[in-house]
C-alpha cells in the first residue's frame, strides 16, 4: 500500500491566520493554483482511491488532483480538521489576536498540553479519531496493494503521521504542512514507513507558512 497524504489548498482564512478547525471553508485562486500544480506534479503517479475529508477545502484538493482519473473519492468524517469549537474563525496572529487563552502557543509548542474552547477538541482526542482511521485503512484487505490518495487538513495531517512517526513527542516536525504538501507513506505487512516528507510539487517561491510567526 502506497499512500499520498495530502494538505489541502490555500484558503483565505489561511492566508488571515483565523482558525479554520471544521468551519466548512473553501479553496481561494490561489488554492486552486497550487492544488492544479501539484495535480500536474502527480499525474504519473498511478492512483487507485481517493479518501478524503468532507470539509469543502480538502474535497476540492483531491478532486482536482484526480481529475480525468475516473478514480473513486471517498468520503471520511474522521479526516476532518481539528475542531476549535467556538473559537473558528478567530484571528491567531500576534498583530489582531482575538483568542480568549493566554495560552494558545501551546497549540504549537506543546500541543499534547494545548487545552481548547469548551466545545473544542484536544490533540490527543484528534489522534485517537485519526488513530482509527489508520487502523482501519491498513488492515484493510483490499487496499493492501493499492495506492490511495488522502486529502484533509494541516493538524489532522500530522495527527495522522502520528502513527508513523517513531518520535511521539514532535508532533508537529517542525512546522505546519504548507498547503498541498504531500507525504508519501509505504505499508506493508501492517509496518509503515515514510519514503518522502512534506513535499511540494510547485516552487519555493510559492511555499508560506502562515503560523511561522505565531509560534
């Protein structure tokens, strides 16, 4: 099983660092542009299934990416993004922050430690969701010689990696996914590894990291 776990495209409220959590945001221009680069970047890449996460963001990522393939999409509510409850759509930037915690880097410093809105939902709890996800996608038997695209979002991508990674302590290897970077996982035998990390099929140029500043 070869799996292309993908981020999806920029939105604009990546691009004003508001939470986005599970608020059903979708693709800006730009969104699209770098979702289309990257289908372009993948279109030797052979790709049996598509699973994605509802949200409208991640969909419209992977649907542009398999477009022509006549390659069937799924949809799982477990690839959804973190929920921030109450607190989706505020800003987290230094310059206009509107969430009520004065604790809030813990969310990329220490976020195992990260405690959210009331109505929020913790990292741990998100691993636990994603956590499930992957059991039930290696184990199943007819996936285990295909190669399956997985669209969803930048916390959940991480989340999800969290069953790879052997360091359980760097959750966020260093930084937030860039949009549309794709991590490439090979399973075999129920043993996974990862054979390529956060890439990107479009230019440096085009790389930002809108939280870089915040943490």
């Amino acid at each position: 099983m070869l799996l292309y776990i993908v981020r999806h495209g920029e939105t604009d409220w990546n691009t004003q660092k508001r939470l986005q959590g599970q608020a059903d945001t979708q693709l800006n221009a730009n969104g699209i542009r770098l979702a289309r680069i990257t289908a372009q970047g993948m279109k030797e890449i052979p790709i049996d299934l598509g699973i994605t996460s509802p949200l409208q963001r991640a969909k419209k990522t992977a649907e542009i990416i398999l477009e022509g393939r006549n390659v069937p999409l799924l949809e799982d509510d477990r690839l959804k993004e973190l929920s921030f409850g109450s607190w989706e759509g505020l800003c987290c930037s230094r310059s206009h922050f509107e969430i009520p915690t004065d604790h809030f880097d813990d969310f990329y410093l220490r976020p195992f430690e990260f405690v959210p809105a009331a109505d929020g939902e913790t990292v741990g709890q998100l691993c636990e969701r994603l956590g499930s996800f992957w059991q039930d996608l290696i184990h199943t038997e007819e996936y285990q010689d295909k190669s399956i695209l997985i669209a969803s979002h930048g916390c959940s991508v991480r989340a999800l990696l969290h069953q790879v990674y052997e360091d359980k302590e760097d959750f966020w290897r260093g930084h937030v996914p860039m949009n549309c970077s794709v991590n490439i996982v090979e399973v075999k035998d129920g043993q996974a590894r990862i054979v390529e990390e956060d890439k990107v099929y479009y230019s440096k140029e085009d790389c930002v990291d809108f939280y870089a500043a915040e943490r």
